[in-house]
C-alpha cells in the first residue's frame, strides 16, 4: 500500500492546519493510502547552519525529527506539507525543518509525489505556497494540484470546517494524489522505468568552475584513502591538476579539506575562493533499484 507522510507545520497540534491535513488523511484512506502525521510540536526547531556535516553523514548534526524522518524516508511515496500563513509566508519552524531535511536528503526525494496547503486568516496564502512549492521543484518532486491552490481559511478549526470549498480543494488534491500513487504503482509493475537523469549540470551565477572541473573531479573520483597519498600534500593542501576554461590547463590548485566518506563512496572537496564542492559522478545513489539523480549540494 502506498504511503503519504503528512507533515503539520503548525504549533497548534489539532488547529486550521492539522484540519486541513486530516481531511487530506481521510480521503487517501479512504482510497487505499496510508497516511502517517507528523507534527513538528511547539520547541523551536533549529535552522540550516551550513556545515556540510550531512553531505559526509546524510544525516543532520541536529538529531532532531529531521532525522526520523531521514531514516524512514523511503518509505513514503508522497509528502503533503501543511502551514499556518504567517505574514504571508510559512511558519519559520517549517521553513527551519524543510531547509534541513530538503537538504540532507539529496537526491532521496526523488520521484514521490508533493503538495503544499497553507491555512490563513486572510491574507498571503499564495505566497506562503508558493514558497513551499519550491522545495518540491528542485528536487525532481512530483507536485500534485487540486480544483483551487491548496488553501484554506480561518483563525480557528471551526472557522476552516465552515470553508466548504477549502475542505473541497483538500479532497479533491487526496484524491488525485491517491490516484496518481495507483498510476505509479501500476507503471512499477508494468516495468516502466523511472527517469534516467543526466549527470547534473551546475552553472553558477557566479562562475565558480569546480563542478565543471573534470580532471580534478576524475582525480578525485578515482581515490581510494590509500590512493589519496599520490596526491602531493603540499602546504596549503593537495595539489591537483585542472582543464577548468577559467583556468589554465597546466595550472595546479591547492585543494583542501579532501575528506572521504567510505561508506558512501563519496569525497567532498574545497578549493580556495571556489567554495565547498562533492564530485558529482560520485554522488549518484542507487534507491528502491532506481538511478537517482546526483546531489545538487553546493547549487541550490
Ligand atoms: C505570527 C502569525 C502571523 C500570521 N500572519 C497571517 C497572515 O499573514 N495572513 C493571514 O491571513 N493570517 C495570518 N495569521 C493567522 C494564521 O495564519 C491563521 O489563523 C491560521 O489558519 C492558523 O493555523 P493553525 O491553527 O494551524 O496554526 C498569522 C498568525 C500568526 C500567529
């Protein structure tokens, strides 16, 4: 059976927003989905600080319920997210999750279905959507639409039962998510494959060449921890060569910080002044038997 984690990003454990999400939980079990809740409860909940820590770990040094859900992530087809409006965006401790989770997962959201319902007074409940969708757009999500933006009003539960059409949007998003998840589960069985994505293309506003550095990348692509004695240490780091066309092909650049993550297959990297990069061969992960495309660290 197919499964959706409905995440209520409102302090208030049973208010408009956990309204909304439990009519979209009754209408996907009612069409054969399973529905878990998660509320994120009323303790701030720590933001993104950047320390690249997930990219060696996958998961947050913050152990949090970011990491639950880390850990059972593959186990849900589609993510629904729930929001209180505020000042016409998401509440910050959603925001504060979604950052993190988003960004350890990687490529692990790949493939499951999304949708982003806001719940307001009034006012601002397109923008605070909006905002939402953009974490499913960059992560190769499939967002799922309704007869209206997924929306409803009020200041309190009472007030969201009265809005007949804000309920109706709810239904109606469950019922083309449940139908959508059997479309999936079918093509599954029928041997359609899942997209098989390019390597992924990183073009910085600003031109910083190190994902686009094959030499390097193929360097490090191919060490082992004990190959990586044939790079020269030198003062200032490892020493490796690039065909960058922002540098010249004979130039050598110090490399610092090379750290290995063996479990992962994985090495992560800094060149001076081109911030943090993690070669991108080596980010392609296998899941559920599927290619996934690589990691978008450094590029969001
Ligand atoms: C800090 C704060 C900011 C808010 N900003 C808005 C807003 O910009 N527009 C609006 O219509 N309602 C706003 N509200 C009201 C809530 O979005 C609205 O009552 C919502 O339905 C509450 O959902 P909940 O019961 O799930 O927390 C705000 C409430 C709070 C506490």
């Amino acid at each position: 059976m197919s499964k959706v984690l409905l995440i209520n990003g409102s302090p208030n454990e049973r208010g408009c927003t956990f309204t909304a999400l439990t009519e979209i939980a009754d209408t996907l079990s009612k069409n054969g989905v399973e529905p878990e809740l998660l509320y994120l409860g009323k303790k701030p909940v720590a933001g993104c600080i950047d320390c690249g820590k997930c990219r060696q770990t996958g998961r947050c040094i913050f152990d949090d319920k970011v990491n639950e859900i880390l850990e059972k992530l593959d186990e849900y087809d589609g993510i629904v997210v729930g929001s209180p409006v505020y000042y016409a965006g998401p509440s910050g401790q959603l925001c504060a999750f979604l950052d993190r989770l988003f960004y350890c997962s990687e490529a692990r959201m790949a493939g499951k279905l999304a949708a982003a319902v806001v719940s307001c007074r009034r006012g601002g409940a397109s923008a605070a959507f909006d905002r939402l969708n953009k974490y499913f757009g960059i992560s190769n999500m499939h967002t799922v639409g309704s007869q209206y933006w997924n929306q409803v009003h009020g200041f309190t539960p009472d007030d969201v039962r009265k809005d007949g059409e804000g309920l109706q949007t709810m239904r109606t998003l469950a019922q083309n998510m449940a139908w959508l998840l059997k479309h999936m589960q079918a093509g599954n069985e029928q041997g359609i494959a899942p997209p098989q994505y390019e390597e992924r293309i990183y073009t910085h506003f600003i031109y910083r060449p190190c994902l686009k550095n094959t030499q390097t990348l193929t360097a490090l692509k191919n060490l082992s921890p004990p190959g990586r004695q044939a790079i020269p240490r030198r003062p200032g780091g490892f020493v490796v060569k690039t065909d960058s066309p922002a540098r010249p092909a004979e130039a050598s650049l110090p490399v610092q910080h090379i750290s290995a993550d063996g479990a992962r297959g994985r090495f992560q990297f800094s060149i001076p002044g081109w911030g943090n990069a993690t070669p991108a061969g080596r980010s392609r992960r296998r899941s559920a038997g599927r290619r996934m495309p690589p990691s978008k660290h450094g590029a969001v």
